[in-house]
C-alpha cells in the first residue's frame, strides 16, 4: 500500500502513522517529494485493510500495490533515485541519474597493471568518468581466463588514485563482499548472479551503490525482484544495467533490449544503464547501440575499451579501440543534448 500525505501533513502527523505502521509489524518507507510525500508499506497489505489510516491526520489517500516489486516501484519514490558518488582528487562529485550521463568504460578483465593504466588514461582523456574492469570473472568454461582476483584490485585502486576515476568491478562470491565493497566504488552484480538471493542480500547490507545486469534469460519483472532484494536489506542505492538476452537470433551474441530501458524508466526510480558491448558482442556494433541507449532514455552506458582487442584475454572482439571510443564518445555528446542530458 501507499500512503499519500498531505502537502501540508506535519512532521509529528507523519511520525505519529509511522509509528502505527510499525505496531502492525510492517515496515513503512517514507518518501518525500518537492510537492509531497509519501509512505510505502512492505508487508502483509492484508492487515492495512481492517486499519482506519484514511482517517489518520495528514493522510489524503491511500493507494493499492499489486505489482511484486514495492521499493523499486516508480509509485513509491516521487523523484527518480539520482546516486551520488563523493568527490575523487578535488574533482566534482559524479551523479548517476537524473540529467547527467555516466560512462563507464574499461577492459573486460584487469589483464596487467600496465595495460590497465594504458586503458585507463585513454577513457579518462575521452571524457569517461567510472573504471570498468573484471577482477573476478566468472566465465563459461573453467579452463577460460578468471581474472586476476586480490591483485586486480590493488591493480584498480592504483588506477583510480592516479586518474580520479570511479571503480566498478563484479563480486562473485558473498565471502569476497567486504573486500570488493573496500575496494571499489560501485559492486557489480553479474548477469549469472542475478538471481544470487544470498548474494544480493549480503550487498544489500553494503554501503556502496550495487548495479545488477540482467540476467541471461531474465523479465524485466524478475531483474526489478532482484533489485527488491538488495533494497529490501536497506541499501537503496540500486543501478539497473540492460546487457541483452538470449534469444534465436544467432547474429550478435545477445539481444540488446532497448525497449527495457523506457519500460524501466516507467515503471521504476532507479537509474538505468545500458551495455552494448555484452548486448551485442560485436565491436562494430557497440557505437550504433550505445547511441541508440542514450536516445532511448538510458542514464549512462558501459563500454569494453582495449588498446589491442586482438591480445584481450576475454571479450576482445566485443571491445572498442581508444579512436573508436573517443568517436563513440563525440557522437553520444551531441545525442545526449539532444535528449535533455549533459556529459
């Protein structure tokens, strides 16, 4: 259920049926909006029905959820969520969401500390302002590269002091959480841990914002309960990241779903962005998309950058060499005004 206050409700009206909702033994969610607020109820809804809160002072309405997915439902959050991440070298603070375009660009794989830095010196200079890079990589077959673990990240954090870029790098393992959650400035959630209940709960906890990739064969329903998950535990710092589905069609390596990214504009406050790389599979293909996310609506897109695709340990033949990137990154910028953001 949602409780709509009234716009002149005062704090100890709203304390006051906060308060109740607690008694029930539900857990209540305020949100509070430029023209008003409101209070998400999560729990057994069926208790609401016998309880009088209409009559409360400073609620004007209430209204019913039937959708699965309450903390990540656009109703309960009157603004969309923008995510603030704190100042790095003096520079200004980036935000994710809102009007402003977020690109995190990168190897598939910390390959080298050499190689690492080259790429990172490249995307810095193009204008991207968060490190993508795998440490830990979960990969198809067992025999494939798996990353460099522990010293990949040292490898990460030693980039992000030398260019003030974000680091976003995946956890595989809940006994891996702590050390990433130190380490990296955004935990990634990998499109085969999506559904990772026990996973997501343990980074639900985390002080760090969490973007989930959806899943190979996942709904858009399924990647928003996935969500709910880590929200659930009071992270509410939550990223969507569209990065295809398998389909039939055997021409690229996924489906990129463009159309999820309106749906989830719809339906969700969450900021939402788009890999073309993993959607496509095929370098040439990632500049059209990646242009394509933005116009849709997408609040910033991740790219697979390489300076020798032909050497890449993973994932070399999805990635972008640095002139690529920078013409991708030139024609995203005109897209990007056209469509109300700035980069």
């Amino acid at each position: 259920m949602i409780i709509v206050l009234k716009r002149d409700a005062t704090e100890a009206q709203i304390e006051h049926i906060l308060e109740k909702i607690r008694e029930w033994g539900l857990t209540p969610s305020l949100s509070r909006g430029e023209e008003r607020s409101i209070i998400g109820v999560i729990g057994n809804e069926s208790i609401l029905r016998v309880k009088p809160v209409d009559v409360f002072p400073g609620v004007d309405y209430t209204m019913n959820v039937v959708k699965p997915y309450k903390l990540a439902n656009a109703a309960f959050h009157p603004a969309r969520t923008v995510i603030e991440l704190p100042s790095l070298n003096g520079a200004a603070p980036v935000r994710i969401g809102g009007n402003e375009l977020v690109v995190m660009a990168g190897p598939c794989a910390v390959e080298s500390r050499e190689g690492l830095l080259e790429v990172a010196q490249c995307v810095k200079e193009a204008g991207a302002t968060v490190l993508r890079a795998g440490a830990f990589k979960p990969r198809t077959s067992p025999y494939a590269f798996q990353g460099m673990g522990v010293k990949g990240l040292s490898i990460l954090a030693e980039a992000r002091e030398k260019y003030g870029l974000y680091i976003v790098s995946e956890v595989m393992d809940t006994r891996d959480v702590e050390m990433i959650e130190e380490m990296c400035d955004i935990i990634q959630i990998g499109a085969r841990n999506m559904q990772n209940f026990n996973l997501l709960k343990v980074v639900g906890r985390c002080d760090k914002p969490v973007m989930i990739k959806r899943g190979l064969s996942s709904t858009i329903q399924e990647l928003l309960m996935s969500a709910e998950y880590v929200m659930s535990q009071g992270n509410q710092r939550v990223i969507l990241c569209e990065r295809g589905i398998r389909t039939f069609e055997p021409m690229t390596r996924n489906t990129l779903d463009l159309s999820a990214v309106p749906v989830l504009n719809r339906e969700t406050h969450l900021p939402v962005i788009v890999d073309p790389s993993h959607g496509t599979g095929h370098w040439d293909l990632v500049r059209p998309m990646a242009c394509a996310a933005v116009a849709a609506g997408a609040d910033g897109v991740m790219v697979e950058v390489h300076p020798r695709p032909e050497e890449a340990f993973s994932d070399g033949s999805q990635s972008l060499v640095p002139a690529k990137f920078r013409l991708m990154m030139e024609q995203m910028r005109a897209i990007a005004g056209a469509v109300g953001k700035t980069m």
